[in-house]
C-alpha cells in the first residue's frame, strides 16, 4: 500500500488528500522521519489548517520524542475548539507528553550523570527537590503518605517566592528510574545524588513512623547537593489527626533553619490545608501513587474517592480530570484524536443529528392509529418522522403532522 501510495505521491506532488494519505501510511509502519515532511507541508498549507494532518504531526512528533513541538501542536488543536471527546483525548495526550518527557529527561540526566560536575553549570543555590519521605512504620495502610507528604512539602515551599522547586513527579520518575523507591533510600548521599541529577541545590528528604496510641512523627532534613552536608533538619510529633499540623511545624522549622524570613503573606499561604479530613488525604495519597507507576484508572477513582468525601479538596478534584483524560487516551488509539471532521449535513446543519432525526423511524414502517375500540391497528406509512426540506417529500406534509418532539442536544 505504501509503494502505491508513493507512486500517486509522485505523480501527484500537489494532491492533499494523496500526500495525507502517505503521511498516515508512514505513520502507521513507524516510518516517522518520512511522515515528517509530508505533516509539516500540510501544516503550512493555506488555512484552513486540515485539522487530521495537524494531530498526526502531533503524533509523529511523539514518534520521534520531539515533545516540546507534540505539545505545541496538541496545544493549538485544543485552542480551535473541537468536540468534547476530542478535547478530552487531546488533554489526555498531553498528560501522557509530560510524563514521557520527565522519563526521557531522567534517562539522559542519568546517562550523562559523569559528566555532570565537568559539563553542566551549577545549579541556582535556591533550587529545591524533595524526595519521596520513607516511611519507617509497619501498618501499610499508610505507605501512600509517602508520595503525599512530599507534595504538600512542594506545595508548601512553593509559595517562598525565593524558592525554586522541582515537580514532585519529576523526582519520582527519577527514583524510578534509578531504581531506589523499592530500596527506601533516604540517606544523604543518595538525596545529593539525585539532587544533581534533577538540577537541585538542595534536596528535602525524611522518613515518618506511626506508634502506639496513634501517633505519628515526622523527620525531615535539607542536604545540599554539592557536598552532601546537612542544611538543615526538622522534627515534629503528634497524634495521627493532626498530621497537618506536623508537616507545617517541620517544613516552618527547615526554612527558619535555612535562614529564609518568610512574608506575612507567604506564612499564611503556608499554613493552608489542602483538606481537613485525613481520609481523604491519604485516598489523595493512593492516587499519586496510582498515577506514578502509570495506573490512571486506579488514580482518577482514588482522587474522585477523596473529593467525594471532602468536595472542597481542589487538588483532588484537579488530579481526578488530569487522569481520567489519562486514561481515555490510554484506552482510545493515539490516532482518535485524529479523526476527521464530518462534513455538515443538508443545508448546512449539523449532519449526524439530521441523519439521526431521520433515521428514528425507517421507510415503509408503521404507525399506530387509535380504533374505536380503544385498541391500535397498524397502519403503513411511507416515512411519517422523516423531516421534508423541500416541495417533494414521500412523507406527508409537515403541515399534517401533529405532536410533540423534543430534542435533547448534550452541549459539548
């Protein structure tokens, strides 16, 4: 198919509908650097840009771990507002672009990792990671706080307008790729390793342990990437209900110890809770840690299970539509988000609810007509639903037709 393709390519040079065709067709047997031409002449068509062609450059571009240019491109298709399901894939996409990208980063930093202190500038002094904080405790129930401590840390450093942070999913992809999750990691060396590896000064990282009477404490500590010296650490204990109040007592001690004077503002921002139930923290938690080893279904019901339970948790709520989007474009073909527009319907209406309108009863059908009796007798009809647009319709004249219809149109 391909060679034939090429032929008419040939011989047509100017053909869109040939030259999209071949592009597909590279598209489909991996032949990505040939589509590429083809999708960005197409691109630089006159408009109106062929909207099928732009998603498969957005796709080619994936095929050839050009992300940046994917996302741009992803990015302007869902800027030219098209249908519901087609938004949602597109998002979709786009979520799995950034995990693709933070896992290519993470590979390349690793294999250039030797080259790091000769090649690559320092990085900025108020840059900061924070790790996954390991838990030291024997009841399982509560493993997944290790992914949600760690971005309420990144949250709660983030409003220091001084501070630089890395994405927490940045980190863990890292971790993952370095294979320390599974060993509980948590010692200097390692915090300094990986803080290089992600472009961090410094890195936070701890462990917390649940005990008797349920209580849990919390430990944490800066190390600074460059020498593997310990910035500052921080320490905070107290019943299991008040883990908030824990987390913010370590991370206010670990910047006091930094020597960072925070604003006003910047202390009350801090002192926010993403929820006040506990519950729903940790089904927060279970999601993260879902969503980090690729999981997208389980993710979106954990994060909808927590916004459920506590509907002003925003974080929740944000987390469940970015993997529910996640997971229909990992469950649809990459090629959905490239399907082509139907064209418009008789006298340029909306071509699949025509069709559908009369299609609700086909011809020669029948309609039932009440009898004296009370009962009903079929009657045939040439088609009494199908809507006339002009002087010669089988049906009877819309003038003859009495009755109700409503039309229930779900907006997009």
């Amino acid at each position: 198919m391909v060679s034939t393709l090429e032929s008419q390519a040939a011989a047509h040079p100017d053909d869109h509908t040939i030259t999209l065709r071949l592009a597909k067709a590279y598209y489909a047997a991996d032949r990505f650097a040939e589509a590429l031409p083809l999708l960005e002449r197409l691109a630089r068509a006159a408009p109106p840009p062929d909207q099928e062609a732009q998603a498969y450059l957005g796709l080619t571009y994936e095929g050839l771990n050009r992300y940046a240019e994917a996302r741009t491109v992803y990015t302007r298709l869902l800027a030219s507002k098209p249908t519901r399901e087609t938004r949602r894939l597109l998002s979709g996409r786009l979520a799995l672009l950034t995990r693709k990208e933070l896992q290519l980063a993470a590979r390349q930093a690793i294999a250039r990792e030797s080259l790091l202190t000769h090649t690559v500038p320092a990085p900025d002094p108020n840059t900061i990671a924070v790790m996954p904080f390991h838990y030291a405790g024997s009841d399982s129930t509560f493993r997944p706080l290790e992914r949600g401590l760690a971005a309420l840390v990144v949250t709660d450093l983030s409003r220091v307008h001084q501070l630089k942070l890395v994405e927490r999913a940045r980190v863990q992809l890292l971790l993952d790729e370095l294979r320390l999750v599974e060993k509980g990691s948590v010692d200097a060396a390692t915090g300094a390793r990986s803080g290089r590896l992600v472009g961090a000064a410094q890195v936070v990282q701890g462990q917390f342990a649940t005990g008797p009477a349920a209580q849990l404490r919390l430990d944490a500590t800066v190390v600074r990437a460059v020498d593997v010296q310990v910035a500052a650490a921080g320490s905070s204990a107290d019943r299991l209900q008040a883990l908030f109040d824990i987390e913010k007592a370590v991370v206010f001690q670990l910047l006091d110890r930094l020597g960072i004077t925070l604003t006003p503002a910047e202390r009350v921002a801090i002192s926010e809770r993403p929820t006040r139930d506990l519950q729903a923290f940790l089904l927060y938690s279970k999601g993260l840690e879902a969503e980090d080893r690729g999981d997208f279904a389980g993710a979106a019901q954990a994060f909808q299970s927590a916004a459920r339970i506590d509907p002003g948790f925003r974080a929740a709520s944000q987390q469940a539509a970015t993997s529910q989007d996640a997971q229909a474009a990992t469950a649809a073909p990459a090629t959905a988000i490239a399907l082509p527009t139907p064209p418009p319907g008789p006298g340029g209406g909306s071509g699949t609810l025509f069709t559908a309108i009369n299609g609700a009863v086909p011809s020669s059908s029948v309609v039932l007509q009440g009898t004296a009796s009370g009962a009903a007798s079929a009657v045939p009809q040439s088609d009494p639903n199908r809507i006339c647009e002009g002087a010669n319709c089988a049906g009877p004249a819309l003038s003859t037709l009495v009755g109700t219809i409503i039309i229930i149109i779900t907006r997009p």
